[in-house]
C-alpha cells in the first residue's frame, strides 16, 4: 500500500492543525482508514466517537476522515459548530480538498481543508479568555 503522507507532509498537516487550533477553541482531528467496513459515512461516525469528539466543552470538534485506497472523504462537525455553518460548508471544505488531492497533493489538501475549518471554528468560537486548553490530541489517527 502506498503511504498517504510522507512524515514530513503529516508534520505539515500537524502543524496547520496547530496553527488553526491556536486561534479558536475548537479542535480539528484527521484519520485516515485502510478500507471502508460498513459505508464511509458509518466508519466515520464510530470514529468521531471513538476519538471522543462530542466531548469538547463547546461540542465544536470537526473530524476529517479519509479512505484514501476507496476514494472516501467525510467532513464531520460536532452540534455547536454544524449549528453555526450547516451542510453547504462541509461541502465546500470537502470541494477544495478535493481539487488538490486530484493533483496528488495530499498535504495541501488536508492543510487546505484545516485551513477553511479553522477559519469557521475562529469566527464562531473565539479562544477564550482564559489559557486555552487542547481538548483533544493534534496528531493523525491511523487505522491502516
């Protein structure tokens, strides 16, 4: 199987992760999954609650889930931030995303992807005044 991302193209998106995150309290994860078991959007969704994603204090966490071998992308948003920009936006994040990983530039996908999602997440929940707490890891979660 050929890899998604080089570690120095998973550092970069770790690093886009954490440059988002900085600015809002939300929290960003990608994984990335081997094969689709049930559908992509069902894979997802026990993802979303086996990395505890519904367990920030805002209920602002977004999931990008890929299964690169199938061809697979799914954009989850927790209640609090779904509530803020509804279904056209993850279809827009999913769209951009898109337009660079056909030219095989997984990196810039997701960091593109990050990069759109950040933005939202920092409009609609602003870091707070007190420290900012990372509610959740920053790495790339693999079930490969």
């Amino acid at each position: 199987m050929v890899k998604f991302l080089s570690s120095e193209e998973e550092k970069r998106v770790i690093d886009c992760i954490q440059e988002a995150e900085a600015a809002t309290s939300g929290e960003i994860r990608i994984h990335l999954q081997g094969k689709v078991n049930k559908t992509a959007w069902e894979d997802a969704l026990a993802v979303f609650d086996r990395l505890k994603m519904a367990e920030t204090q805002e209920r602002n966490g977004v999931l990008v889930f890929i299964v690169p071998k199938d061809h697979q992308l799914v954009i989850i948003g927790d209640k609090g931030i779904h509530e803020k920009v509804m279904n056209h936006f993850w279809v827009e994040v999913r769209d951009e995303m898109l337009k660079h990983f056909r030219d095989k530039d997984f990196a810039g996908g997701l960091c593109t992807g990050v990069k759109l999602i950040g933005a939202k997440l920092q409009k609609h929940f602003p870091p707070g005044d007190t420290e900012q707490t990372n509610e959740l890891p920053d790495d790339i979660s693999y079930d490969m």
